[in-house]
C-alpha cells in the first residue's frame, strides 16, 4: 500500500518538505483555485505536477497519484444528464488529469453541503482538538437560524426542545461561527461560503429530488464519465457521504454497503470505483467496515483511513485518535492488505491519514481544519505501525 497525503497546494501551511518528513511518498491534491464548473487545462495540471515532483537535489521523490477532487457541479446533481455542459467540462477536467498520468480522481456526490461538522476545535480530554458534529447544535442551527421549511416536522417533540434550548444559550458570535462552518465551501476551496438566503435557495432547488432520482442522476454521470476513465486509466473513486445520513432534508446515496453496490451494478466498469473512507462510513453502526472492504476490495483504489467516536445515540459524534473509537482499523488494514497483496505495485492502494488532531505546535498555527500537520503525521505512524505488525510495511 502506498502513502499518501493530502495537500492543498502552495499556499498551504504545510510544505512540500514537511511532506517528505512525514514518510508520505504519494501526494493527494487538487486545482482547489480553479471554480467549480470550470475545466481543468492540461498546462495547470502539470504546473501543479512540476510543483510536487520536481524534487530538490537531495530531497526524497514525491508523486502525484490522486486527484482529489474534481468537484461535480451542482447542476450535474439536480439534473442528471441534462447537465450536458457540465458533464462536458468535467470530461475535460479528467482528460487533463490522464494526458498527466495521475491515475486516480477522487469525488463525492453531496449536494448542497459536502462533509459537514458543526465545531472544529473541540476540546478532546488530552487538550487536542478535534472535529465534532453535534446533533443538538446542528438542529438548532437547521431550526432557528436556517429556519428550514418543514424541518421541524424532521425533529422529535424533546430533540426540538434540546435544540431550542441549545440555541437560546448560544451568544451571536457563537451562531454566526456555526453558520460559517456549516455552509462554507470544500476544503481547500476559494469559494465563499453561502448567506443563509443563498443556502435557502440551494435547497428549494432541489425540491422533488429524493434518493431515487438522485441516485440516477449519479449513474448518468457515471455513464458519461466512466467510458472516458476506462480508455484511458484512470479509476474513479466516489467518496462516502459525511455524515452517512440526510441533512437539510436532502437525500444522500453514498451512505451504505447497499448504495455503493447499486452504483456497481448500473456501471460496472472497473474505472467505477470505491474511495473506502473509514470515518465517513465508520459513523453509522450499521456499517460493518471490514467486510465492506472485503466486498469491494477489488473496486477500492483509495482509501482514507480515520476513526471517529459515536456518541449517545450515534447522531454525534467526534473524530478520534486514528487507533481508537468505533473503527477496527486492524481488522480494515487486514483486508486492504489482502487485496493490495493480490495486484501489481502499480496497482497498489493509495490511503492517507485523515482528520488528525490539532495537537502541539499546531494548535497554534492557523491549519486547514482536518488537516493539521502532527495529527496526520501521528495518525499516519499508527498506521504504519499496523501494516508493519501485518509483514505489509508501505511504500
């Protein structure tokens, strides 16, 4: 299995070098200063590709083997097909990438909101901190300050009354910061986050879409895109829904076992793939993490190996220390070893450390949320330690 890690370009806090430092020899990256929409030109990927491969006298060898993301548009979700312009510039995007060799894309399908908490620094009993989505102050956010039609009705009499609650507590600083949370853009992203009418507008856009039709919508794309990847190498790979469940009412198809396996079955070329996220998945109790990696281990191309913690009921939950909470990683690196060992080394599964804590130095350096330095690099470590205690030492 190869290492990798996800950087965010030369305007992040983390440099190239530091990287290195870590033992990560596969980057994850993206054209985050591009808009989404906007196709993808083979001249910026390779500039990109310069950047991290032209290595330094003395320096270890970095590569650039996954794309991650090529953000779809919005339209391609609501419309399916129809999004022909879209689809088109997407198309572009990913012939791009492959003219550059890169041979993995990473993406999601959640519309409106991509993966969503409503803290970033809470406070973990070892004084790090972590990423939180509390279902109490999501619901206050979604009742009293979205004020979204027909949420209430969503709410049990005693969660609207929590919520209530939760919010009358809250100062104004405190709800314009879970507002900036909750609606800013994808990580990375120059994008604004959204006003509250504009996300009031998002939704009502997608009015009459359930999980149906926005599972077809997916496989639409999927049969526009996937030919394209087919011929030329390239394997795509569809990152889980975060939370596994709906928000704001909108329906969510990348959730489950059994949602994945649909895609599979509609489009099942082999360039449509899983990215295996054990954090993501990890949040539902329903989801057995093993033995969906062992039901899709031919299909998983990436993997982005993190744990989260359920709390009380499972509707809150914070990220964990990569070797704690509800995720067996052993038992999940068990089965990613297991296929990884039946392919090539070209072949090979990429994974990084995901979400680490803010710990040590970091907590006070201004970090992309998720995505600080020593908690990736403390994660990334268990992780080898693991692959190494499998006689699976990484590449």
């Amino acid at each position: 299995m190869r290492q990798g890690w996800r950087w965010f370009g030369p305007e992040a806090p983390v440099t190239l070098d530091e990287v290195r430092q870590t033992g990560a020899t596969n980057i994850v990256s993206s054209l985050h200063q591009v808009p989404i929409g906007r196709a993808w030109t083979e001249a910026e990927v390779r500039e990109r590709q310069s950047l991290i491969e032209t290595t330094p006298a003395g320096r270890s060898q970095l590569t650039w083997s996954v794309v991650e993301s090529i953000p779809i548009p919005d339209a391609v979700k609501r419309k399916g097909r129809q999004a022909k312009a879209e689809i088109e510039a997407w198309i572009a995007s990913l012939e791009a990438v492959a003219a550059c060799g890169i041979p993995i894309v990473c993406y999601n399908f959640m519309p409106v909101v991509d993966w969503t908490r409503t803290d970033l620094d809470y406070v973990t009993p070892t004084g790090a901190t972590a990423m939180r989505f509390d279902h109490e102050r999501f619901a206050a956010f979604e009742l009293f300050v979205l004020e979204r039609p027909g949420a209430a009705e969503e709410y049990s009499e005693e969660d609207r009354a929590r919520a209530k609650a939760v919010y009358e507590s809250m100062t104004e600083a405190e709800i314009a910061e879970i507002t900036h949370i909750i609606t800013s853009a994808l990580p990375g992203s120059t994008t604004e986050p959204l006003t509250i009418p504009a996300f009031r507008e998002k939704l009502v856009a997608y009015q009459g879409i359930d999980a149906k039709k926005l599972r077809q919508h997916l496989i639409e794309f999927l049969e526009a895109v996937v030919p394209v990847a087919e011929a030329r190498g390239v394997k795509l790979t569809l990152h889980p829904d975060d939370p596994p469940r709906s928000l704001f009412g909108l329906p969510r198809i990348a959730s489950t076992a059994e949602d994945y396996a649909a895609l599979f079955d509609a489009v099942p070329a082999a360039a449509n793939g899983m990215c295996y996220c054990t954090g993501s998945l990890g949040v539902r109790a329903d989801n057995d993490l093993p033995a969906i990696a062992r039901r899709f281990a031919s299909r998983i191309y990436f993997a982005h190996l993190r744990a989260t913690t359920r709390e009380g009921d499972g509707r809150t939950f914070h990220e964990s220390a990569h070797l704690e909470g509800d995720v067996n990683m052993v038992a999940v690196l068990k089965e990613l070893v297991a296929e990884d060992r039946r392919r090539s080394a070209t072949q090979s599964i990429v994974f990084r450390s995901d979400h680490g804590h803010r710990m040590l130095d970091d907590l006070q350096k201004n970090v992309t949320p998720g995505y600080p330095a020593i908690g990736r690099l403390r994660g990334l470590a268990e992780l080898r330690g693991i692959l190494h205690a499998l006689d699976a030492p990484p590449t």
